[in-house]
C-alpha cells in the first residue's frame, strides 16, 4: 500500500511537472520576405536599371534565399509602353509569366485598353489578380478577379488586402465596372481580416500618397505595400511598416519580417520587426531567360519602327516630372501638330498622356520609335466646337491638381494661359489669350484634343455637350499626325515661349 502511494505521489509529481513546463513561455522565430513592385511600364527599362529582366532576377533570388517569400504586384503592368502599344500588353504579362507573382493588383493603367482585353490578359497570367473594391455594374464579382488572399508561411496567417485605385474610371476605360473608395474598403477588410485571426496584415495597394497617409493613420495594417506615385519612399512608426513601390523596377526594397511567435499559458501572440534591404538594380545581373524572350520584342520594335522622321533642332523635354508641371517644347511640338492636323483654333492636350519620359539633344533625329514612344495610348485626333467658357473650364481642370503632378496638367497650341496655383482648385485660371485676344467665354472656338479627353478622361468633362466635327472614330492616330507633322517640316524648332505661366 505504502509503494502504491509512493507512485501515486511520483506520478502526481510528474504531472504537476509536465503542466508546469507546457505553461513555460514558448517560443518560434519565422523571417518573412516581402517584395513589392509596381508601376512597371516598360519590359527593357532604361540602359542602367530596371525593366523585367533585372527584375525578374531579383525575385529568383529572394525566391531562392527564402521559402517564406511573398512576391506582389501593386498596380500598372500592361500599359502604356511602346510594344504594349502594339499588342495591348501581352508582352508584360508573357514575361512576368516568366517568374510570377503571388498577387497583383490592377492599377488604372490595366485599363486602357478597356476591360475586355484587361480580361483577356487576366486569362493569360499565371498568377492570380484580385482587388476587394472592383465590382461589375450590378455590384458582383468580377470573373478573374480575387480578394482577400490568405497565405500561411512559417505557421504565420498572412492576409493580403488587394485594393485599386478608386479613380481609375476617371482615367482610363473602364467600361461598366465599378471602383468603390479605395481607403474605406481597404481599412475595413484589414480591420475584418484582424477579426478573422490574421497574424499579419499587409494592404497591397495602388493609391496616392494622399490615401497611403490614410491607411497608414488607420493603424490597421502591418504592411503597406503601395504603387501610383512613381517614388520610392520608406516608413515606419513601431506600428505600421510602408513602401512606396518606385517606378519601372528601378529600386527595389525587399522587406524581412522578424517574426517571433510565443506561446504562453496556452496563448499564442505574434510580435515582429522590419528590416528594409534597399537594391539598385543597376547592380542587377538581368535574368537570362527573360533577355532571351525580350530580345524577340525588341526585334519586332527595330524592324518596324527605327526609321527617322525628322530631326529636332533645339532641345525636347517629356520627363514626367516636367510635362506635368510646366510648359514643354515636347508639349507644344505635338499640340500644335495636332492643331494644324484638323485646323482647329486651339488644342489642350493632356500632359500624362505624353510617356518617354526623356530629354532629346538639339540636333537629335526623330524615329518613328520616338514618337510612338511618347504617344503610347492609340488615342486619336478629335475637333469639336466648343464656347469660350468650356475652355476656361476645362483649363481650371487641368490646373485643379496641380500639386499632385497629376496628368491633366494642360500642353497647349492657340492659347496662353496664366494660373495662381496658390488659389483654390476652380479658381485658378487669371488669364487666357486666344491669339492676340483675350478669351470670349460667349464665343465658339474650335478644338483639338484627343478621344479619351472628350470623353471625359483626366476629368475633362468640360468638353461634353460640345459640337464634335471629328470623332474618335473618325479621325487619325495623335502619333500619325505628329508624324505627318514632323516628317513634312523636315526639322521642327518647338520650344517653351510663355504658353503657360505658373504662379503660386
């Protein structure tokens, strides 16, 4: 009796012992890499950096290092570039396909091409796209396109919020589908995904830095992984960790989480830390496979498109940080081309439609390549009668976000306008000259733009109701008629000569 008590004492022994060191604190480290890209233009990049091919490398590789690696995608893959002109982005999606991502999220420029091909490239992509705030007309889902993604890496949830961005309709052709706003949908699913037992939150974004500083205030996200604003920038407030994503693969910043999981007492907590790796990706040796296929591209642009023009004889500017903010000879070369093409009176031209982004030397040749390049959308040359007072009004929209760098900023032929950008939105316009005139907002004018601005695109609504002479149907490519233009001069001397004058 006494041995059998003994045991019994031992035993209890044992399991007070065993209890005990379950209740002992426990606890797994996980590193998590997230690499985020977005705003990715064109498949070659520029000669030193970017492009898919350095990109793509830089995913093999992080890939390879870490098996908890997320590879995601915030938006402006298929358009605009020059190939993706002449086959409305397939060759982006054939080479991402190359070294897919784990998710992307459309961004407006997905759009340009309208929703049909969006769709179609969709079908095409070995990975998935999704975007919580896209819906058809009748508010269902969109085919082809996911939400909410949860990904368990290294025993930790991970909920990836894909949101577009919610002015998409105002910039590209997005047919039926609606956008609901951006920063509210997105704030509510990281708030339900947090219910639902996320560990980590992570908003895969395209939004500009106005509604990034929205979500990021919100508190609820770990991670913000954001593209639009063409920048690189980095934050971190012991709370919220973000990446504005850059431009063309330029740089990238893949971001390691140090995630320690604890259990205690039979409760789980998931604590963790960022640390951000910075690459130039001229440093990059290109991903073989992918030089291999985009050479076939670049064959194609060569046959069809290195034959020369013209030549300029000053200098040509259409970097985006200038023909969004000021008067460009780049601007006026292709407004007043336009303006001749349908002899209108004027022409107000959309800055952001203008996409080389690059600086021509005095003396340079033109090619056919050059100017297709700048002109990538396949707009087309449209005149339409309009009053005195939709010009005004359609002036003040293309000043009206000015501090954004938006691309509505005007390029303009026939006119010279003054703007106090330090004034509010609407009232910003202090002068317009038509001619030698001052503008009659009684009389009629007539108007060159393109299609998608007299649809309305970069909110260029003033121009509805207008009598239109040309339509898009009916007329010609923008880029036909610059190169109509520019082959017929021979040489072409556009400069900036005070159509527009910025004050603030």
């Amino acid at each position: 009796m006494v041995l059998i008590q003994r045991m019994l004492v031992r035993l209890s022994a044992s399991a007070l012992a065993l209890t005990l060191l379950l209740n002992l604190a426990h606890a797994d480290t996980v590193k998590i890499t997230l690499l985020g890209v977005g705003d990715v233009y064109k498949y070659s990049g520029s000669k030193t950096r970017g492009g898919l091919a350095r990109l793509n490398a830089v995913a093999k590789a992080e890939r390879a290092a870490n098996p908890n690696f997320l590879y995601l995608f915030d938006g402006d893959l298929i358009s605009p570039s020059l190939m993706s002109g002449l086959d409305k982005g397939e060759n982006m999606i054939a080479l991402t396909n190359l070294v897919p991502f784990d998710m992307a999220v459309p961004g407006n420029h997905e759009f340009d091409f309208g929703p049909e091909v969006f769709a179609q490239r969709v079908k095409q992509s070995k990975y998935p796209w999704a975007a919580i705030n896209i819906t058809t007309a009748d508010g269902k889902a969109v085919d082809g396109l996911g939400g909410v993604m949860t990904k368990d890496l290294g025993g930790v949830k991970i909920a990836l919020i894909p949101v577009a961005q919610d002015t998409s309709p105002e910039v590209a052709t997005t047919g039926t589908l609606k956008f609901q706003s951006s920063p509210e949908t997105a704030i509510a699913a990281a708030k339900e995904a947090r219910k639902n037992g996320a560990d980590l939150v992570v908003g895969v974004v395209q939004t500009p830095r106005s509604q990034d500083a929205q979500l990021f205030s919100s508190k609820a996200f770990d991670v913000i992984l954001s593209g639009d604003d063409h920048e690189l920038a980095m934050e971190y407030d012991g709370i919220t960790a973000y990446i504005e994503t850059s431009i063309d693969a330029n740089y990238l910043v893949p971001m390691d989480l140090n995630v320690t999981i604890e259990t205690k007492d039979n409760k789980r907590s998931v604590k963790w830390e960022p640390s951000f790796r910075f690459i130039d990706t001229a440093t990059v040796e290109p991903d073989a496979e992918t030089v291999k296929a985009s050479a076939v591209y670049d064959a194609m642009l060569d046959k069809e498109l290195n034959v020369v023009i013209g030549k300029t004889v000053g200098p040509l500017d259409s970097r985006r940080n200038m023909v969004r903010k000021q008067e460009t000879a780049m601007g006026n070369l292709i407004a007043d081309a336009l303006c001749k093409a349908v002899g209108a009176d004027v022409t107000i031209i959309n800055g952001g439609g203008i996409r080389a982004d690059r600086e021509y030397a005095a003396g340079s040749d033109i090619t056919r390549k050059d100017v297709l390049s700048e002109l990538p959308f396949g707009n087309t040359t449209v005149l339409v009668e309009v009053s005195g007072k939709q010009i005004q009004d359609a002036l003040e929209n293309g000043f009206s976000k000015f501090e954004d760098g938006a691309g509505r900023f005007p390029q303009v032929s026939g006119l010279k306008v003054e703007a106090d950008v330090s004034k509010p939105p609407g009232s910003r316009v202090t002068s317009v000259m038509v001619g030698d005139k001052p503008l009659d907002l009684a009389a009629t004018y007539k108007l060159a733009t393109n299609d998608y601005m007299l649809g309305g695109g970069d909110g260029y609504t003033a121009f509805a109701g207008g009598k239109i002479i040309i339509n898009g149907g009916n007329g010609k490519l923008m880029a036909n008629d610059v190169m109509y233009y520019i082959r017929t001069a021979g040489s072409v001397d556009a400069k900036v000569e005070g159509r527009i004058t910025i004050k603030n």
